[in-house]
C-alpha cells in the first residue's frame, strides 16, 4: 500500500506538499483533541509520525515542512502561555530542542528509506525484465530445437514424437516456474500438466502441494512425462478403468505414484531410455528411484532431499482430491 501510495505521490512536488499540510493538519487536530482530554499530555506526540510519514512518502521538503508546522504549533498553542511564542518553563525549551533533533533525524530516515524502497523496486522490475527476456530466448531456442529435430528425423516419426514431447513437458514445467517469478512450480502443477492430458478424472494426488525448486522441477516433470506416456501405452491410463495416483510425502522427501486398477504388467526384457532415465535422473540430487512391477499396476518410489525451506500445501482433509488442470 505504502508502495503504491508513494507512487502517486512523486516526492518534492506539489501533491507531496499538499500531503505534508494535511498531515500537518491532521496532528494539530489530534493535538487540540489530547489536550482537551488532558491537559499534561505532550503537545508535540502527534507530530513525530506525521514527521516520519511525510518524509517517507514525499521527501526531505514536506518533512520539514511538517516538523515546523508541528513545533511552532505545539509552541504558540500548548505551550504556556498559551498563543504566545513566550516560553516560561524550562522543560518546554528542552522539548522543543528535542523535537528538532528527533525530527531531523525522522527526516533523514524517513528519506533514506523512501529511496531505498524505491531503488529495490526498480531492481525488482529489471529482474522481472530481464526473467522474461531469458523467458523469451528460451522459447526461441526450443522452437528452434524443434524445427532441427523434426528436420533431422523425419524418417524416425517414433523418435522424433518421442523427443518433441519430452521438449513439450519441459517446456510446460518452464512456463510453471516462469509464472511463479523463477521460484519453481508445484508438485500439483506438474502433475496436472503432464498427467491432465490424459484423463483427468481417474488421476489423483496426494499428500502436501509441496513447492520444488526449478531444476527438481525440471527433473519431476520430465520423469512424471515418462511415467505418464507408459501408462496411457501400456499402463493404467490405456484401459477404461484404470486409475493413477500421485503421493507426496514432505516427512521423507519420497514422491510416490501408483498406478492400479490396469492391465497386468511384467518387467521389460529391456531396459530402454525411459526406464534408464527413471533409474539415474535423481542421482544429481542425491536421491534416487525404485520401480517395481506389480500385477495391478507399475509402483514408482522416487525420493529426493529438497533444500530448506522448501514450503508445502495440505490438500484438504481427506489428503486426496482428483486432478484437473489448472488454468494458465
């Protein structure tokens, strides 16, 4: 609010001093108000905020502009004699000197901190420029790498659809963190992308929405897109009644999905770049990945430690809820 209020109000022109003397006014008013309630009261604590406020909304000028509206104020009207600029008691004399001293240096804070905010506010908008800017290339890039691909294999079509669509779930995952101002994106949002394409109601997560940061980000959704892809081939997803299920665990740093309810599985003969990508792509972040094959469905265990402070969502009281896709 101070934000945004300091904006419309530029500091040292003519709204910044319009400001200070409604400031001004309003502390003498809240001055007459307190001595009418008391008569021993400070003449002068009303102005010390309206000093510290209008030098950091509207500068050094309306600051002191303020600080000697208060203090001759304070001193012809509350001050005995009153309306007199005659002074009979010495602790009055000694309120007024540090008034002033207070006030300068209410002054100067005031300033200093209003020019702070403002240099981190342009900091933050260059930030925010230069992240879509790298946003932007980004882009560029993998349109390009697309075109290079689809060139290059257009007699491999399993290949290439293979390749774009990793790309794709990349890309999405990018567009996650990009929306969450480079903090990364949650486990909900990625799985909503990279499942949602397939059936969305028979998908289920559950467990806390925990935030991950870009580069585990990147990682999950280019292993969910694997595990997504098996199983609308060959898995749960690839039979009317099939379902699929994401939990995620904060107490152990495991991410665990389940498929059920599909058709009988068995291990691959083989181990292609799916299965070898799910087995070695934790290994950077000192976790790692179990697949077990069961005759309901595949199990897959991966389990990473997160940095501090990673923060995380509850999902309701039941710790479940169908999964659809978010709007972007």
């Amino acid at each position: 609010m101070l934000a945004r209020q300091r904006r419309r109000i530029p500091p040292g022109s003519v709204q910044a001093y319009g400001f200070a003397v409604v400031c001004a006014a309003g502390a003498t008013l809240f001055e007459v108000w307190l001595q009418w309630l008391d008569q021993d009261a400070s003449p002068l604590i009303a102005y010390y905020p309206a000093v510290a406020l209008t030098a950091l909304l509207g500068g050094i000028g309306p600051g002191v502009l303020v600080a000697l509206v208060g203090g001759l104020a304070a001193w012809w009207g509350f001050m005995p004699p009153a309306l007199s600029f005659s002074l009979t008691r010495y602790g009055d004399k000694v309120t007024l000197v540090a008034f002033g001293f207070v006030s300068i240096f209410l002054v100067g804070a005031g300033d200093y901190f209003r020019r702070l905010a403002k240099r981190l506010e342009d900091e933050e908008q260059l930030r925010q420029l230069a992240v879509q800017e790298l946003a932007h290339r980004l882009k560029n890039k993998i349109a390009t790498i697309h075109a290079i691909i689809s060139v290059q294999l257009r007699d491999q079509p399993q290949v290439r659809s293979d390749i774009l669509d990793r790309l794709a779930a990349l890309t999405a995952t990018d567009h996650l963190v990009e929306q969450a101002n480079g903090q990364g994106a949650f486990v909900r949002d990625i799985a909503a992308t990279e499942l949602g394409l397939y059936v969305a109601s028979r998908v289920t997560l559950q467990g806390p929405d925990v935030l991950l940061a870009p580069k585990f980000a990147l990682t999950i959704a280019l292993l969910l897109h694997e595990l997504a892809t098996n199983s609308a081939k060959y898995g749960s997803l690839s039979v009317p009644d099939g379902r699929v299920s994401l939990r995620s665990s904060m107490a152990n740093d495991v991410l665990h999905q389940r498929g059920r309810d599909g058709p009988p599985v068995s291990a691959p003969p083989k181990r292609g770049f799916g299965l070898r990508l799910l087995s070695r792509a934790l290994d950077q972040f000192g976790g790692g990945t179990e697949i077990f094959f069961e005759p309901t469905g595949v199990v897959c265990n991966m389990h990473l430690t997160l940095p501090a402070g990673d923060r995380s969502e509850p999902l309701g009281e039941d710790g479940g809820q169908k999964l659809t896709p978010r709007a972007t």
